[in-house]
C-alpha cells in the first residue's frame, strides 16, 4: 500500500500537488508514539544524522584537544548555508587541526545561501569546498582522525578509522545492522546506510534523551544538542528552517534536514526522535511534515503555536509576493498507526 | 487509487524516492494512445502552455507587425535561463512596441542559469523582471495588447483583453471549458486554469497537427512550432532538457516544462499531444517521463535512441563528481491504460 499522503500543496482553490511519506516517532525503547505509513523500509538518513556522526567528533577527544565551543560543534552538525560565518567557522576548524580546505573532500559547490553566493561572485570569488553545505561535518571528520593519531586522508572512505567509528555509533543509538548492501555514497562522498524509518527516530530518540546508551555517549549527545540549541544559525543559516525552529524553542526541539525528503528530530523532554521521509524527495514536504508533528506532540504555548503553525502551514507566493497557495502539512493517519 | 509510480530515484543499489503522476498521449480528437493514472483530475498547466498562450501573440498581428522572428517567437514559448541573448531578446521584443521592462508584472528573479547569475552579480547587476524566466511571455502578452489596440496596463488580468483571447484559445484547443473555480494566479500573476490532464494532452495533438483548428489558427501553431525548433535555445537554455531535445529532434518534438511537475509535448509526424504531471511537483520525473514517452511513441534511428535514453536514466553525481545513483522512467501501466 502507497504511504499516506502527508501534504498537499494548493493553488486557488485546488490541490496542486500532494506529498506521500512516512513518519516514525519513537522512545529509546522503541516504542512508537506516532506512525504514519510504511516505517520499515529502509531509507538513507543523509544529513540528517550530521548530529550522530559529530558524536566522533566528541568522543575522540578532538573537540576538546581544539577547544571546540557550540559554533564549531553546531558546525559539525550543520547543512549551513555558506554564509560568510559558517566558512569562516569552517576554516578555523581546520586551523585548529593545521589543515587546510584542500583536505576537504566534500566537493565544491556556490553557498546555498543566495544573497551570500551573489555576494562571493561580486567580491571575484567563486564556488570551493569550504562553501559546500557539508563542510564543518567534513572539517569535524579531519580533526576527528587527527585526534585518534590516524591518517586524515581518506576519511570519507566507508573503511576508515572515522567512518568505522561513526557506523559503530549509528548501530547503537538505532540498533540496527548497517549492511554493505545498503550502502550508499551521500551527496558529499561520506557512505550513507540505509536503515528502517523506525530505526532512524529511536536514535533520535537515544540522542534526545540518553536513554540506552552509556553515559559518556549520553553526555556527548547532550553536548551536542546543547551547542545546536546555543546556536542555531551554525546548522543551517538565515531564514531556514532548522535554525528558526531551534531558535524559538532551544533545547526543546532538535531538528535536523536531510537531502531527499529526510527530516530528524528529538523532543528531549518527552523522550521522542522523530524520523521523516517524503517519498519523493522534496524537503517542503518534510519541513511541513516535521513542524505538524512538532505541533502535535509538544506542549506548546499560545505564541509557540502560532510561530510553529507558520510552518505548518507555510503560504506559497508568487515572485510579485502575491499569496497564491500554501503548502499544508495533513498527516493523514493510516492502518500503521500504532504499529511499533 | 493513487497514480502509479512514474520515476524511481536509486543511490547505491536502493530506491531512493518514488516519483508517482499521471500521463496521458491523445490525438487531436481525444482518442488515448497512452494514459498512465488519473487523467480526469484538473491539473494546473502552468509554464508547459505557453506556446498555446502566445498563439494570441501572431493572431493579434503583433508578430508580423513589430517584425518577429524565429528568436523572438521562441521567446514568447520560454520559460528561459536569464542568460544574456534570452534578455537581450526580450528587450528588443519590448523596444519594438515602444516599451520598457517597467511594463512587465511578471517579477523579478535573478538568472535560472547559475553562471549568468553569478556573472550579472560579478558584474554589480542585480535580479529583474527581463531575467524572469517567463518575461518572454510577458513581452509578448504586451505585444499582442498593442496590436489588439487595447491599453497594455493590467494585461496579466483575467478580465483583461489579452487573457481573455488567451482563455479562448485555451478552450479551443483543448475542447474544455475553463471554470472560473478552476482559476489559480501563476507564478508570473497570469491566470492559470487547471484541465484535464487528457484535455491538455489533447490541446498539444491540435497544436501539432492542426487538425480540429481553422486554417489560420493551424498556421499560426505551425509556425510557432517551428519557431522553437529553429531556435530551441530560446525557450529554454544552455543545458536544459526543452532545448536539448529540440535541438536534437528538431520539428519532430516540441516539448515544453511547467511548474509544479508538468511537462506538455507534440508529436507532429503522429498527430499526438502529451501531457504529463508528476503529483509531488517535480520537474525532473516529469522530464524523464517525457523521455520515456518519445522514447516509447516515436520511431527512431540508433542514434535517436542513445540521444533520449540518457534523458529516460540519467545518471545522478555527487559534488565531487561520483556517480551516486539514477532517475529512471518505469512508467508502470495501470487499469487506466487505454481510457479515453
């Protein structure tokens, strides 16, 4: 059976266009708090699980040998925009470690951020790796394999010392086998293993919350959100999604966009991850889908309800500004609901 | 019953995302060549229509009396890039009938085309209405209000002159009656009014046929048909998808993109007219589903095939360049195959 449909996208008084999904929310244990369609397929987490892989990053010692603070972390969990601070965050990153962006093997791309991409272009500038969404991930990898006393180039292969030790960690927080054949190579060359939707929420859920694991990982974890949560703009940058919901409700909400449709979040104070994937790939479906379930599942005050409903609901407008649709997230429950 | 599954998106040996929405190849009479899911549904056409919008732009004399030609013409089909000869067209179109780029409401945006973006930043440029992309079809909506001798101001109206022969058009093309509960404001403020899928089909199989047209009105298709092949880099741009065809298949395809997963086309040599809309919205299953359609309907020579079936499977690579996966047409069959 197709996954429900999660958001319809209207123009006038018809719908335009409709995302299908699948939406896990689980605790620690497994336990499911909210489920719509099929949560045991596998799907790619990509950067979604940047916070999951930063845990290396910690627990190698790198970032206290560097004296990381919560922007550099942030960093390392981030899908930033390019901005001219998150480059510059970057860059110290790999200063610290006494690399250099040509260790970057991300790949180059224009800031995603567009005013700061029409800003580097008037400035002589062109696109580098240091721009590339996913560089403070790959920085954070660097000095993590410095930290561990092993050989930085080729961190991004799926058999090196960084990659192994993240896989360890992706097991225990999901408790799920990553297998070979599920495998794949992310937008910026790290591997990327599929695993169940359902998986993916219960190591948000572990992240959030530190239930089952140790209690270093659990401190780590803790720190991580802390520094997302101290400063959201690191994540992802001006006027997105990710660094306006962490900006409002701080160490309430972890949020965290993954390319093709994946969303991740933890809700520390009810235990909760959350796991979203839009069939399709479209990360307004997602985004929509995350701030419906946010909505639902979080105590929210008055002015934390209007503010999260403006991404629930989000008005389409044309180039003029008129208001011509929205996007609106509907979480149609379907026969999974319940299902653990 | 949803929409079947048009186009799989695979990394590594896994489905990534699914792709589902509805096709429909009819003839000028309605009759199905081919229909995939629901093709009764009204579905905005958005961009994929302009050729049938600037019918009014050589009926109303405008063409022949500011002297344009195949450029010109293809401008007033495009969604363009922004680059500089698709600018520099559409100025001289405005010059012609005596106006400046203030007339145009369709808004500004900076160049689709990145490089042209960032060579108009590098060069202290900025966005304008001349690099929106529908700001051919503006030009020529202003054009045809100049040569109807109606007052210019407020063409993008629907009570408007312009649009109302616009809407005629509309209607006599495809045989349906566009309702004003069907109406949605496009991203350019032009009216848009949602059709059946297998009507919008059937307004492209008169357009490339004549057949159901009177004797003018079938010239004027022809020769708006042929203007985009002359100069397929005109209603597109470098690299993208409409241009390339056109300028591989010449006047044996026209095929043109929308907004929000729509994709129309015609088939001259067989009469037929396509139209395509993938339910999420995205453009690049709507594009290879309009490959996999010319692939599937029209003869082709050796090197006609290995030509479209890179459009029907392309490749997806990462930032550093690494083949990471597909997009594939499978263009699954379902009950609906064969309904008229």
């Amino acid at each position: 059976m197709p996954n429900p449909v999660l958001v319809e996208v209207t123009r006038g008084k018809i719908v335009e266009s409709r995302h299908r999904g699948a939406v896990a929310v689980v605790d620690a244990d497994g336990a499911t708090a909210l489920a719509f369609g099929d949560v045991g397929v596998p799907v790619f987490p990509r950067s979604a699980i940047k916070a999951l892989q930063a845990l290396v990053l910690v627990e190698s010692g790198a970032a206290d040998r560097f004296g990381f603070g919560a922007e550099e972390l942030a960093l390392a969990c981030a899908s930033h925009g390019g901005e001219p601070g998150h480059v510059a965050g970057v860059e110290r990153m790999l200063r610290a470690a006494k690399l250099d962006p040509s260790s970057l093997v991300c790949g180059a791309h224009w800031p995603l951020h567009q005013p700061s991409a029409h800003a580097l272009a008037r400035a002589g500038g062109t696109a580098s790796a240091l721009h590339n969404n996913c560089s403070g991930k790959h920085a954070g990898f660097l000095c993590a394999a410095c930290a561990m006393g092993v050989e930085p180039q080729g961190y991004a292969e799926p058999d090196h010392a960084v990659q192994r030790a993240v896989k360890a960690a992706l097991e225990d927080l999901s408790g799920a086998a990553l297998a070979d054949q599920n495998r794949g190579i992310d937008g910026c060359s790290v591997p990327t293993w599929a695993m169940p939707l359902a998986s993916l929420a219960r190591a948000f859920a572990r992240f959030a919350s530190g239930n089952g694991l140790g209690p270093k990982r659990a401190a780590v974890a803790q720190r991580l959100r802390e520094a997302c949560a101290a400063k959201p703009w690191f994540v992802a940058g001006t006027g997105r999604f990710c660094s306006e919901i962490m900006g409002h409700f701080g160490a309430r909400v972890f949020v965290k966009t993954g390319a093709e449709g994946v969303f991740c979040g933890a809700l520390p104070e009810l235990g909760l991850g959350i796991a979203i994937k839009c069939d399709d790939g479209q990360g307004r479906a997602a985004e929509a889908t995350m701030a419906a379930v946010i909505e639902r599942l979080l105590p929210l005050a008055d002015q934390d309800r209007s503010f999260v409903e403006r991404y629930v609901r989000p008005q389409l407008r044309n180039w003029r500004g008129t208001v011509v649709g929205e996007v609106r997230a509907v979480l149609r429950p379907t026969a999974s609901i319940g299902r653990s």
